[in-house]
C-alpha cells in the first residue's frame, strides 16, 4: 500500500486531515478521537464499501472525525495555523474562530400517496421521470403528456391497492421514523448531524429538503438512499435531481447559490454488502423461519422489485448483478449459522409493455407450488421499508396465489424498518462517507447532460409537442403500449 502522507491536526475538539489511499482503493479510517486535542490514533482497514460511495476530491475540517485527504485533490487546500483550519467548502467560523461543521444527512426515497387523492398526481409524477419511462430522445416531448394519460387510466387500480392498505402509504411515517432513529445512532457515535428526508416523487420533495438544508446552514452532507442496491430507476433518479440542484450549470437561481455550490457532498450509492446489512437481513429470515413448524424445508423466496431488462442489458444498470451479489451474501451468513435452506429470487411488480427482469414473482410461486414446494417464506430485498409492494401485493396478491397454487404454509419476513442493528450499520456507513465529501458541482460524476432551457423554444416545444402528443397517442401502437400500464 502507497500511503504517501498523512497529516493529523487539531483545534480544541475539531480536527482534520489524512492522506491515506493508494491508487485504486480506498481504507477507511476507524478513529479514536479524544476529546482533548491531545492525539488522534486511526486504524486502517481495506474497505469495499468506499467504492460505493461517491468519492471525490476534497478537503475539509470536520468536528470529531477523521478525514481522509486526497491527493489528486485538485481543490482540496486545507489551510491550517494555530488550530484554526480554513478550506474551501462551506463550513461556519464561529465567535471563538474555531471552524464548525454542521453535518447533515439526507435520505433518499421514492414517497408514497399519503391519501388516495394524492395517487393520480404521485403517479404523474412518477411516469413523468425519465429514468422510469425512458423515451427515445425524439420523443421526450412525449413524456408529459404520456404520464398524464398513464397516471389518469393507472389511478383507479392504483387506488384500490393504496385502499386495501389503508389509503394511502406508509411510507413517510417509516421513513421519518429512520431519519430519527439513525439522527439517535449518529448521536450515540457522538456525531451531531440533522437528518432530513428528500422524496422523490412526494411530498417532502427532495427539493424541500435542500432548502431546509440551505436554511440550517448544513456544511457537509451524506447522501443515503434507502435502496440497498443501485438502480438507474430509483438511486440514480433521485441523484439525477440532486445534481439537477447543485451544478451551477443547470439553474440559475442555484449558479449563484455559493453555498449549495460548494457543499461538500458524498453520497453512498449502494449498500446491500455492508455487514450491518447482511445479518441484519439473515436475523429476520431466521427468525421467521422459527414459525414454520418444519423449518429446514422452508423455501425462501426472495423477491425484489424489478426493473425494464434494457436497463440493465443496455444502459448498464448494475441493479441485477448487485441484488444477486446481495442475496448470495444473505445466504453465505445463513449458512455460517447452519440455515442451510433452498432459496430463489424472482422480480415483482412488473408494468408497462416491455420485458422486465425474469423470473416473474407470479410465476415463480405457481411453478413453485406445482413441484410440490409446500412452505415458502417470502423476502422483500429491494427496499426496507413496507410499502404497497409488500402489504398489498406480496401479503395479498401473492399469498393468494401461492396457496391456489398448493403452497400449504406462508411467511413474510418484515421490512427492516427501525430494526437497531440496522439503523447502527447505516449510521456507521454515514461516518465512513463523512470525509470523502466534495462540492457536487466538481464531481465527475455526472452521467446526465441537461440541455439548456431556452424559455421560446420550451414555448413551441409545448405546442407542438401537445399536438403530436394527442395524435401519436391516439395511435393503436401507443394505445396497447399505454394499456400494459393498466
Ligand atoms: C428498488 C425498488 C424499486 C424499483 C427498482 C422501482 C422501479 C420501478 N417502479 C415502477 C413503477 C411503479 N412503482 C410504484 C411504487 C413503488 N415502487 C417502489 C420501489 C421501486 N420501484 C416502491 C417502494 C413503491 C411503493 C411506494 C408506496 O407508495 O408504498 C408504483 C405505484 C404503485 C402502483 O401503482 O403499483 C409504480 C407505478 C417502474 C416503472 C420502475 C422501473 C422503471
Ligand atoms: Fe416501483
């Protein structure tokens, strides 16, 4: 390991800075920080869970953690005398002149209808994402139009699932009930952040969330999903907005947003092999597995939600290849505790006319239950939290027909939720990301180019786009396309 140079220093209980890394990995830095600034002592180990986080340039001083300093840093000046450290991110000089961090911390979901009004324009909202109806570029006039014919013909089944649930989602409720369990487990690690909840197609929109975080003066920030694994659909969507929001390029009012500008940001893209992950996983399947009254014959089946099979054929989505990875993780930690069960994944929740990822959760369970499988235990592997796709269409939808296809004894692992261990491996992967943060208006990263908004051309765009919508719409090729959203 090439560890060129490292440099500790301290300021009452701030201090910053090391140089660790060599040219293809990254080591995270397990610290112990006394509260006096007396010495700083850092363990490394060879982490993979670095690769999964946006790691850029950066420099900064950070309150009671260790930094990591690169050295390709090509705008990380850390500029430091008598204990007092400047840098060129954002953080706040306070009366005594010791730099402050404001840490802050931002999940990332997809939101849900709080009520059923709110499913037709949830829905709107969704489809109007073209990292979920992804048109050909000579189309994207389309998207708009489209999603309000989808949204309007999808509500009323949509509603119906939303009803059975109890109208609407859950999903704000859990998802604030994480953002205050993991501020508690930062808290606990002696890491003050504000955690805040940016949803991507409900309300509290991501874009609220960035302004409160604008309001409080947050001067580093963690992104975190909540999807363990990485899809273009999902985490790449909600980043897709994020940079959107940051990159002085793409809006004016944010250009001359220094703040938001020079925020150092990292953000955890995936996280499905973290240890904390894993077992905390396998300690829910096992304890489900305790109220079969034949355990060792159970099936688990593991069922996540899928996506359009282009996505990752075509446009490299690496959702596939990570929820496989994800569930041979789960079952190596099964079996170092003698779970030796049979197992499967299949993909739920499939709309809209093209191929999804194979196998087909329908299908899979009748199979299943025609070979004679009697016990199943069903894994939602996608998300962790219950939403529609668990409570309605795997406890419902699926139950049903498992057992019309003559699976005798059905179980459903829950949702991890607030589940500590797992609150405690994400707060623990927040502290790991801390000091790989960077302006996001630097970063490399940004695979998607937003043109220009040139307000007359949007104008005919609109006209245009609104008579060749209602035409190409009407057409019987768009007209089955539209109905496979139904
Ligand atoms: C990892 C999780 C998810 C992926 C991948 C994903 C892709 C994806 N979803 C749709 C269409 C719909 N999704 C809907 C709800 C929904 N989707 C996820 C998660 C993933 N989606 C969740 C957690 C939820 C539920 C939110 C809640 O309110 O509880 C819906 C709305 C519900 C319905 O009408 O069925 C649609 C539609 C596509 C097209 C897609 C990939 C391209
Ligand atoms: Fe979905």
């Amino acid at each position: 390991m090439d560890v060129k140079s490292s440099s500790a220093l301290l300021s009452n209980t701030n201090f910053s800075g090391f140089t660790l890394r060599n040219s293809d990995h990254a080591f995270s830095t397990s610290c112990s920080y006394p509260r006096s600034p007396m010495a700083v002592s850092c363990q490394l180990s060879k982490n993979s869970h670095h690769e999964n986080v946006t790691s850029l340039p950066l420099s900064n001083t950070l309150t009671n953690h260790c930094l990591t300093f690169d050295k390709r840093n090509p705008l990380g000046k850390t500029f430091c005398s008598a204990g007092v450290c400047t840098y060129d991110g954002v953080a706040v000089e306070s009366h005594s002149g010791i730099v402050e961090e404001k840490v802050g911390v931002l999940l990332l979901n997809l939101g849900g209808p709080d009520k059923l009004d709110d499913v037709q324009p949830f829905l709107y909202n969704l489809f109007a994402d073209p990292d979920i109806i992804r048109l050909p570029r000579l189309f994207r006039f389309l998207q708009r139009p489209l999603a309000q014919l989808i949204s309007v013909l999808r509500a009323p089944k949509s509603k119906e699932g939303y009803a059975a649930i109890g109208g609407g989602s859950p999903l704000r409720k859990i998802t604030d009930e994480q953002a205050n369990a993991l501020k508690m487990a930062l808290e606990a690690m002696k890491v003050s952040a504000n955690v805040y909840v940016g949803m991507r197609y409900w309300y509290p929109f991501t874009e609220e969330a960035i302004q409160q975080i604008k309001r409080d003066r947050i001067t580093r920030l963690v992104v975190l999903p909540l999807y363990p694994q990485y899809s273009i659909s999902t985490t790449g969507s909600s980043i897709r907005v994020l940079q959107s929001l940051f990159s002085s390029k793409l809006d004016l009012t944010v250009r001359k947003d220094a703040h938001l500008s020079k925020l150092p940001v990292a953000v955890i893209k995936s996280w499905y092999q973290r240890e904390g992950y894993v077992k905390s996983m396998a300690d829910l399947i096992a304890k489900e597995l305790e109220t079969f009254s034949e355990p060792s014959e159970v099936m688990i089946f593991f069922s996540a939600h899928g996506v359009p099979v282009s996505y990752v054929e075509n446009s490299g989505d690496p959702y596939k290849d990570q929820m496989e990875e994800c569930i041979f993780l789960i079952m190596q930690e099964l079996k170092a505790r003698g779970i030796e069960n049979k197992h499967t994944l299949a993909y739920q929740s499939r709309v809209g006319p093209v191929q999804w990822l194979k196998p087909y959760t329908d299908e899979v369970l009748v199979e299943l239950g025609q070979s004679g499988v009697k016990s199943l235990l069903a894994v939602p592997v996608s998300f962790v939290s219950e939403h529609i796709e668990t409570l309605e269409e795997i406890d419902m939808e699926y139950k049903e027909l498992a057992l019309e296809s003559g699976i005798k004894n059905w179980g459903r692992v829950p949702a991890l939720g607030c589940t500590s261990s797992f609150i405690t491996d994400l707060a623990e992967a927040v502290v790991e990301a801390l000091p790989s943060a960077t302006a996001m208006s630097a970063s490399s990263d940004t695979s998607i180019v937003e043109e220009d908004h040139d307000p007359i051309r949007d104008v005919v765009k609109l006209l245009f786009g609104s008579v060749l919508a209602f035409l190409l719409l009407l057409s019987p090729k768009m007209i089955s396309a539209v109905k496979n959203y139904l």
